[in-house]
C-alpha cells in the first residue's frame, strides 16, 4: 500500500513539473496573487494547484477518502475528497521553492507525504511514504525523483527528460567528520534573521575547525532556497550539515528588542514532506534542540530542523548550537 502512495506521487509530481515547462517563458508566473498558509502565492502556485485536486479526487477513488493539507488549498490549506471519514492523510507542497524555478534560476522540488488517519491528527512522525520530484530549471536535461517509505530504503532515480530513460543512483550521505573543506549552512534566505543565522554559523567554525591559513576557505555555504532541496542536498552526499533556525531567531529577536519585530516566513510542515526520504537515507534530522523532529499536518506551523549527514557531526555541532541558542536567551529543553 505504501508503494502504491509513492507511485501516485511520482505521477502527480511529473504533473507539476509538465505544467511548469507549459508555462516556461510566461513572466506573469512570477506574480505575487495571495498570501496563504503562511507563505505568498505565486501564480506559477495557482496553475498546478488544479493538478493536485484532480489528482486527490482520484486518489479518494482507489484508496479512500483522502483529507490533503497543502499549501494554495486557501487560508485553511485543508481539504478533504470523498465520502466519510478520510482514510489518509496527505501533506504536499506542490513547488517548494517557488521563488527558484519562476525566475527559471534552479530547480524546485515537489514534495508529498501520507500517514494513515485515526482518532490522533496526522504528524511527520507517522508518515508512512514519501516522494521528491524535482522541478528543474529550463537548461536541464535530466530530473532526479527520489521515494522511501516506512519499511524499506530510500529509492533515488534520474530520469532524463526526453523519455530516453532513467538510472537508479544509490543515495549516501557523507560521511565526513567534520566541515573541513565541505558544504554547510545554517539557512538565512531572507533579511530578518541574516545576522544571528551569519553570527551562529561563524561560531560552529570557529569550535570545530582549526583557524584556517591565510587565503583559506575551510566552509563552503549554499543558501538553496527550497528546504526539499536542502534536504537532497544533504541525501546526496554533496552538503554535510544545514541547519534552519528561523523560528527561533525570530524569537531571539523578539527577546533582544523593544518594539515587537515582525516574524517573518519560516519553515513549514509540507516544506519537510520529504523527511521520511532524508531519513531512510541515512540522514540525521532533529528540530533546532535536538530533538526528534516532528510536526502536524498544517500549513502555518513554524519549523525548526538541523540536518546532519553524519553522526559524528551531529555530536560535535549539536552542543555548540544549543549553548549558542542558551546564552541568547532561550530556554533549551533538556535532551
């Protein structure tokens, strides 16, 4: 059953992605047309919401009725397809990374999860299949897709995009132990919390790393701006940590002035739909304390995550992150 959830998803995925090469050249995709779920709509967001619906009527058909949390199913971002109780539940975010792939700069990602409904409100923790598609950018000539479910390993393919064919790639983290001569960030997209973020990422530098030599680059930093990217990335094996914060230092920044800041966009539970992928990976992610992470199924639940591709820099990054956090001001809970 849980394959058959990954199958749909694919499918609906390279919907998305057909719908996008549709509309390539068309400036008015980049035109901000509502503010929902948190996050701006754009209207390259509005033309592939249709896609979704039609494809959850479907899937209401085959496996029962279905209750979609996605982002563009208006301020709600709820709706539920079928008669009854809704047998699933299923967190999408049809372009994560809108912003990339309307100015055809690189590659946004479709993201999609399910977890079975009962009587508890559905949670990343229980997700039971999940699937990424990529969104490439127009001079691309291939799409990476990439599936897990509960019980089985995490399945990364290649497709090349004029249908001569795919190839299975195996996923692996890296695993270096350090930052040393790698990729890591911790996330500052946007202006608000750029300097805390900046501030924070110097500091796990400076405790882990010896100071470099003169003319060295001992760090390397990719603001991706889609977390389902972020989280390939880290799959991959090409990043070794990334971190996004943004919940708590807007906190901090509500903590550090007198006036009351503006908190700005953050991370949401359908941007981590492909969790369950990173996890069955190999990858390690937790929330910004350390702690497993986990959200609901909703669309303006702020989310904080730490990505580690490795354990041992979990161990030697973590602490530094949460004494950072403490001396700030915030109360760290206990691990």
């Amino acid at each position: 059953m849980s394959n058959d959830w990954t199958a749909r998803f694919i499918e609906l995925g390279r919907e998305v992605r057909a719908e996008i090469v549709r509309q390539r050249g068309d400036r008015a995709m980049a035109d901000p047309v509502a503010f929902e779920g948190g996050d701006t709509i754009y209207e390259i967001d509005r033309r592939v919401e249709p896609i979704v619906v039609e494809h959850a009527r479907r899937w209401a058909h085959e496996a029962g009725p279905v209750e979609v949390v996605a982002e563009g199913l208006g301020p709600g971002g709820t709706a539920r397809f079928g008669e009854g109780t809704p047998a699933w539940r299923v967190l999408i975010d049809p372009i994560d990374g809108t912003r990339n792939i309307m100015y055809d700069k690189r590659s946004a990602w479709f993201l999609a999860a399910v977890a079975p409904a009962d009587d508890a409100p559905a949670t990343l923790a229980g997700v039971v299949a999940s699937a990424m598609v990529e969104l490439p950018a127009s001079k691309a000539g291939f799409a990476d897709e990439l599936t897990a479910t509960a019980d089985g390993p995490a399945v990364w393919r290649r497709v090349a995009l004029d249908g001569s064919g795919d190839r299975q790639i195996e996923p692996r983290p890296s695993t270096a132990d350090t930052l040393a001569h790698g990729w890591g960030q911790v996330t500052n997209f946007f202006p608000g919390t750029k300097i805390l973020a900046a501030e924070l990422m110097e500091w796990i530098v400076h405790e882990t790393l010896d100071p470099p030599r003169p003319g060295e680059a001992l760090v390397f930093d990719d603001q991706y701006l889609t977390t389902g990217g972020q989280l390939v990335e880290l799959i991959c094996g090409r990043d070794r940590f990334c971190c996004d914060l943004r919940p708590l230092l807007f906190e901090l920044n509500r903590l550090e002035q007198d006036d009351e800041p503006v908190a700005g966009l953050t991370c949401h539970p359908y941007d981590m739909a492909g969790l369950l992928v990173a996890q069955r990976a190999g990858v390690i992610v937790t929330d910004g304390f350390g702690r497993p992470l986990d959200a609901p199924f909703a669309v303006d639940h702020p989310v904080h995550w730490c990505g580690y591709a490795y354990e041992s820099l979990r161990r030697s990054i973590e602490p530094i992150i949460r004494g950072w956090l403490r001396e700030k001001g915030l109360d760290v809970p206990s691990l």
